[in-house]
C-alpha cells in the first residue's frame, strides 16, 4: 500500500491521556453513565422503543386504508395523529436518534481510537435531554385532546387551528416542545461527534484513514448542527404563534365563520425554515447509512473499497449540496419559476455523487469474495433499494413532474423506500455486524435470514403497489377513499393487500426483537474479531469493550482501514494497528 | 483535563501546495486543528451552529418585516427616551449597545491576565464582565416595560405592524437569555478562578475533569459572541 506508515515513523502523541471518570456504584456504571458505549445502548434501546409505537401506528393507519369502515375507533381525527405521529417518530426520534446517538457513540470513539467522547459528561446529558423529549412527545398521547395530527411537516396555518386534532388542544404545543428539547440535546451530543472525529484521533489515524462509517457519521452530525438550528426556530415562532397569539406563520384567517386574531403572517417562511432542516434532514439520515454500509460490503466481500477517496468527497459533496435544494419540497406551495429551476437543477445534480457512490459500492464487489452473512445481505438489499428510490427521485426532483404527483402515494412510495427502507435496512445489517463487539455473541443465523428476507421481499411488497397507486392518482394524507372514482376495485384490492403484507412484515420485527433479546445469553461465542475485520472497534483487548476502550495502550494506526486480500499477507485481512509493509496492492482509487 | 493543547510542533512534513494542501492539513494525523484544545473547539463549533439559529431568527424577521403590508412602526420614534424635555432617539439602545460593547473589554483583559495566572485581577474583571452584562439585561427590561406600558404586545402594538413586537420580544429575549447564561458562567467561572482551582487543578464538580486557565478563554469566545449577535440585532432592528 502507498499509504501506510513505517513503524519508527509515528509521530509523537499531541494529546495527552484524559481521566475517565470511573464510575463508584451500579447507578453510575449503567444509568448515569459517561461511558459512550453505555451511552449509545441507551440511545438505541430508546429510539427502538419509540421507534415500536411507530410501528403500531403504522399498522393502524394500514387498518384504516386497506379495510375502511371496519375499525370504528380510527376515526379520520386519529388518523391523521397516526399519519403525523409515525412520520415524526421514525426520522427524528428512531433514525436520526439511532444512527448518530446510537451508532455515533458506541462507534466513533472506538474506530478513531479514542477512550471515550471528548466531553462524556456533556455526552451523558446528551442522552437524558432525549429521553425527555420521548417522554414529552409520548405524553401527547395521553394529553387532552391527544397528540397533533397536523402531518409531520407541521404546516401552519392548519397545524395549530381548531380542525386539526390537537392544534388547539395541547397536541402541538408538546409536539412543538419535545422537538425543541430534541435539538437542544442532540446539539450536546453533536458537539462531542464532531469534535472527537476532528481532534481526539489515536496517533497515525488521520482523516484519510477514518472507516467510511465515520465519515457518514461526522458529516451527518455537521450538517445536523446547521440544519436543525432551522427547525428550532421554526418550533420557537410556532409555539409564540400557537401560545401567545403572535402572527409569524398566520395570515388573516377566518375559521368556521370567525375572523381569527392573526393577521399579516406568512405560511410560506415556515416551509422556507422547515425545509431548510427537513431536506438536510434526508442526508442526515442517509448518510451514516452511506458509510456504515461501505464498510459492511467492504468488510464481508474481503475487499477494499473502491475509490475510498472518492467515497469521501462524495459523502462531503452530497452533505454540501443537500443545503441548496430545499425547496424542490415546495413546487406546490408557489414560487418563481427561475427558483424552480434553480432548485430542480441543484436537486439533479445530488445523483452525481450519489452515483459514484452506487458505482464505487458494486465495483468494491466486482470479483470480491463474497460471503452471504446476514449483515451482506443487508447491505445488497440497502443498493439495490436505494437505488429504487432514487430513481423515483428524479421523476419528483423535476417540476413539472413533481405537481401532477406531488401528495399522491407515489410520493408515500418514494421515500419510503429512499429514506425509510433503506436506512433501515443498513441498520438491521449494523446491528447484525456490531452486535458480537455489543454482547459479545452472535445474532442467530437461522432467524436472522428469516428476518432478512421477510423484511426485505415484503418492503418492497408494501411499496411497489404504492407507486401504481400514486400514477393513478390516490392521494395521501385521506383517511378514506372509498367513494372516489379514481378508487377502483382493483386499486382498493391492492391497499388491502399492502395492508397485510405490512402486519407480516411487522412481524418480522418482533422475531427480530426476540433474536436481540434471546441472543445475549444464548447467542454462539463470537470472540473479539469475528468477521475478521480491519478497523480498530475488532482489535479491542476486552469484547465488549471495557471502559476506556483500548486497556493500557491506545493502538497505533499504520494503514487505512481496507487492507482485505492483500497480497503477500498472512491473512485476508490486515488490522489498522498492524505495522509494515507488504507487498504492494493496487492504488486505493 | 490533561493537557491537549499542541506540544509537539516539529515534525511537519512538508505539505502540497494549493487545496491539495488545505485537504493535507485538516486531514493531518490526530488532531485538524493544531493548537486547538477540545473545549476551545467544542465552543467554536457550537458558536457557528448558534450563528445558524440567530440567523434564522434575523432572517424570519427581515421576511415578515418586508412582506407586512401595513407600516412598520418607526424605530427612532418607538425606541426614543424623553430625557430633559427632548425625545431622543435610540438613546437607551447606545446606551445598553455601550455597555455590552465595554464587557467585551473586560472579557478580553480577563483573559490575558487569566493565562498570566493572575488570580485576583482575572476574577475581578470577569466579575465586573458579569456586573456590565446584567447591567444590560437590566436595562433591556425597563425597555421592555416601557414598551409593555406603551401598549406594545407581542400580538399587536398600536402603531403598525404586528410583528413588530412579535419580532421585538422574541429576538431580544432570546438574546438577553443568551446573555444571561452568560452572566451565569461568568461567575461561576471567575468562582473557580477566584478560588485557585485552575492553579492546583481541582476536579469539576459534575465532569470530575480538571479546569485549566484557557477556561476563560472559552468563556470569552462565548461572550463575544453574544456581543457580536447584538450589534447585528442592533443594526438590523433598530437602525433598519
């Protein structure tokens, strides 16, 4: 390799060791913890809670689309809560809270070869601002009047008038609150990512070797510090508008035959705020997908990753870019035609380096030795799913495309599978591939396939009806279309059958939640390397890892971290904190 | 907490011209930034995220300032004092504008005389930083209730435009808290220096990690900021 670092020449350590604070009783060790592994399992443990709510109510919203009429208790007020409810849990309380509190923290510190976050007490406190913001948001379900039902883009001025379920009741208000406590507790996480990927690296680990999971993770957490300031500005100016009676988002109004105070305030810069987080928010999600999945293919096809370079500038693109196309959300709402075009042409140039990313993760299989673990298979369904949304992408990133679909179910279809299948799916694959290094034993194999290829046949099950339906016209966001023309039989036949395919897979999900539960005890031994991977989480002296990660020494980094099937080496693999040479590879891009 | 500012700076290698070079340099091994402890840059990075936020909140107020279609009431009639038989415009505003502007001295002066390990004089002038910021935050609520009294509300005010005091109460506000958690850890800060935790490295009560003098220095680069954020709320809502 070109890029490894002869043993006499690593450089002196800048940093000298911090004290860990080390924890006196049992509260400490595993409640108030500041040890970032404990830390991340809190993250996780409680965005799959809430994230399980999530997946009740969408199960309840399938009830009511492919059987309606039957359930009396899903009136078109609790759907519309469902609706709101769902959207909001999984991206901002299950997938941006998994994959950079829970990913973040367990596997930052580790993989740069750190002893922790670089302020773990702050790091703690991260956590439990989260957890109060679950618990606010859950209360809104037991709140008069129930949760808010105004969709999960909040838009006013419906989200905070009488008809909407909960827009005057207290609904909004605890939904708009929790979002702020999310922002302000996420930023107290953030700043630690940042900060140890940027300063707190072991020696010789420089940037350009950092695993692509720690890039995605980083970039995310940057673009998550500039985007959500949006979103926290846009609750603060909702909640006045909602609370005190100010007009920043309420124009004149009158509502059922009354003339409401406000007056003089503009829907439309809630969307301008909204958006400026919410499409950020996308790639927030996207990309720690992105690199986590990076290093999985790389890692079970024993291979490097192909154009590791281009991998990265390609993630920094993507996050840089992801900040100038908000408004391709906003066609409908009205706009010049020019910022139209600026922004369907800023949103169509995404796919160039979302592009060499595709290309660069089936080049890094090309003749690779492929092995068909459970975490592989998750990362070929993540390709191929993301691939299917993205095309759909660039139907609705085109103006005059986007209005004729915009609120039909095609756009249900599209990011679902674009920005909720996929990343899922590289979560399941993450924690079948870490949970060795978590636990210390493997998931079962034979439940773990059955999950895989349930969940992955049955997504696209779901989803693919909803394209059809979507051409066809059926909006979104009604809770019943029994009497539309544009209803047929045939169309209804379809959402019944998307409604069970979405209870089996479902399903699947529990079987899921028993393997993680059943396999802590009774899970096969993995030992510390299981996959036989490269990076620096497997080389730990303790699985799992002890507090302070690394016992006595912190390693010492020689290499990137894709050294799989070099030639001339003992093993298929060689560790980053392995010195020497060998003889020489291909060029790494 | 351990020393993590540079302590070796030998060693560099030459490195690549142009933005080949930029990439080399924050790509370096261990640390991006040389020189850089993490409480130091973990407040810069905060800072730009909290610029985003101010941001967002200036550029909502120019949007609904510029889209009200009834006028704006006039800043320097709304905001003038009668002092002596005269109105005179924005006079409380240079004032607390004063102020603020003086506490970012003092700031400054803590700091060098922080890392000259001068104890009494350090804690001294970030107590009289402190006594200049809640100066400001004083002053910023008896503008706030003489606007009250006038009949401004946050729903309506009896000149104009609406949002005038909706924009008014929600900028200002959320600066003077900014300012006041500021007041806060200045005395907490000038507390522990004034006690000599940072000379024998006493533990944080809550992070158990040791404090050093660039604490103060920390600090600073917060309350400049605050400082900054007001001169541009200054020039945007006042002097617009």
């Amino acid at each position: 390799m070109v890029d490894v670092t002869p043993a006499d020449a690593v450089p002196p350590a800048e940093v000298g060791e911090v004290e860990l604070y080390h924890p006196h009783s049992w509260w400490t060790k595993y409640v108030f913890s500041q040890d970032a592994k404990v830390i991340a399992v809190q993250y996780s443990a409680t965005a799959t809670a809430i994230g399980l709510v999530a997946l009740v109510l969408s199960w309840l919203m399938r009830l009511q689309l492919g059987f309606p009429g039957t359930f009396d208790f899903i009136t078109p007020e609790a759907y519309y809560q469902f609706i709101t409810m769902h959207g909001m849990i999984m991206v901002i309380y299950l997938l941006t809270a998994l994959f950079l509190g829970g990913f973040g923290n367990y596997l930052i510190p580790l993989m740069v070869g750190a002893r922790d976050m670089v302020f773990p007490y702050v790091n703690m406190l991260s956590y439990w601002v989260y957890l109060l913001a679950v618990l606010v948001l859950v209360s809104s379900f037991f709140a008069p009047g129930g949760p808010t039902g105004a969709g999960w883009t909040l838009y006013p001025p419906q989200a905070i008038m009488t008809g909407t379920p909960g827009g005057q009741d207290w609904g909004i208000i605890l939904m708009l609150s929790s979002l702020i406590l999310f922002i302000i507790g996420f930023t107290m996480g953030g700043l630690n990512y940042v900060v140890t990927v940027l300063q707190g690296r072991t020696r010789g680990m420089t940037l350009m070797r950092l695993p692509l999971t720690v890039w995605g993770i980083f970039t995310a957490t940057v673009m998550a510090l500039l985007a959500f300031p949006a979103l926290f500005v846009a609750c603060v100016m909702m909640l006045l508008d909602r609370a005190l009676g100010t007009s920043f988002f309420m124009p004149a109004i009158v509502e059922m035959g009354q003339q409401l105070q406000h007056n003089g305030g503009s829907p439309i810069l809630f969307q301008h705020l909204f958006w400026f987080f919410g499409h950020p928010e996308v790639y927030i999600v996207a990309l720690p997908a992105f690199g986590i999945v990076s290093d999985l293919i790389s890692t079970h096809a024993r291979k490097n990753i192909f154009g590791y370079r281009m991998m990265v500038w390609a993630i920094i693109a993507i996050g840089a870019l992801s900040f100038v196309v908000w408004a391709h959300h906003m066609y409908v709402s009205g706009m010049h035609p020019y910022f139209g075009f600026f922004f369907a042409t800023t949103t169509l140039i995404i796919a160039v380096p979302t592009a060499i990313k595709v290309y660069n993760w089936v080049l890094t299989l090309w003749r690779g030795d492929i092995h068909l673990t459970i975490p592989m298979l998750f990362a070929l369904a993540f390709i191929v799913t993301f691939v299917n949304g993205g095309l759909t992408g660039l139907f609705l990133g085109n103006v005059v495309v986007d209005v004729p679909l915009s609120d039909t179910m095609f756009v249900v279809a599209h990011f679902h599978m674009v920005m909720g299948v996929a990343p899922i799916l590289v979560i399941f694959g993450a924690i079948y591939h870490w949970y060795p290094k978590v636990t210390g034993r493997m998931l079962d194999e034979t439940l773990g396939k059955f999950h895989f290829w349930v969940t992955f046949l049955g997504a696209y099950l779901i989803f693919f009806p909803m394209h059809y339906l979507g051409l066809m016209g059926i909006p979104r966001r009604y809770a019943e279309l029994t009497d539309m023309t544009i209803m047929t039989e045939s169309a209804h036949h379809l959402n019944s059958f998307i409604s069970i395919m979405a209870f089996i897979v479902g399903f699947a999900q529990m079987v899921f939640l028993f393997n993680l539960i059943w396999s802590i005890r009774h899970g096969r031994e993995a030992g510390g390397n299981p996959w036989r991977a490269t990076t620096l989480e497997w080389q730990t002296p303790q699985t799992p890892p002890a507090h302070g990660n690394f016992g006595k020494e912190l390693p010492i980094v020689y290499r990137w971290a894709y050294d799989y099937s070099v030639p001339g080496a003992k093993e298929d693999f060689i560790p980053q904190n392995v010195p020497g040479d060998f003889a020489p590879s291909k060029e790494p891009s | 907490m351990a020393e993590t500012t540079m302590t070796h700076t030998s060693q560099m290698e030459p490195r690549p011209a142009g933005w080949r070079g930029i990439a080399a340099d924050w790509a370096s091994d261990q640390r991006a930034f040389k020189n850089v402890s993490w409480g130091k840059a973990m407040m810069w990075i905060f800072l730009l995220s909290d610029t985003f936020i101010f941001g967002c909140f200036l550029l909502s107020y120019m949007t609904a300032r510029i889209s009200t279609r009834v006028p704006w009431p006039n800043p320097s009639e709304v905001f003038a004092l009668r002092i002596g038989g005269s109105e005179i415009p924005l006079i409380l505003i240079a004032i607390m504008t004063f102020v603020l502007i003086s506490s970012s001295g003092t700031m400054a002066m803590a700091v060098n005389f922080g890392y000259r390990r001068d104890r009494r004089k350090t804690a001294i002038l970030m107590l009289l930083t402190a006594a200049l910021g809640a100066t400001f935050v004083g002053m910023q609520a008896f503008e706030w209730t003489k606007l009250i009294t006038e009949g401004v509300r946050p729903w309506g005010n009896p000149w104009g435009a609406a949002q005038f005091g909706s924009c008014f109460f929600m900028i200002t506000g959320f600066h003077g808290t900014h300012v006041t958690i500021g007041v806060i850890f200045l005395i907490i800060v000038a507390r522990k220096v004034w006690r000599g935790d940072f000379d024998i490295g006493r533990s944080g009560f809550f992070t158990s990690r040791r404090g050093r003098y660039e604490n103060v220095e920390i600090m600073g680069l917060y309350w400049h900021f605050v400082d900054l954020v007001w001169v541009f709320i200054f020039a945007f809502f006042y002097l617009w």
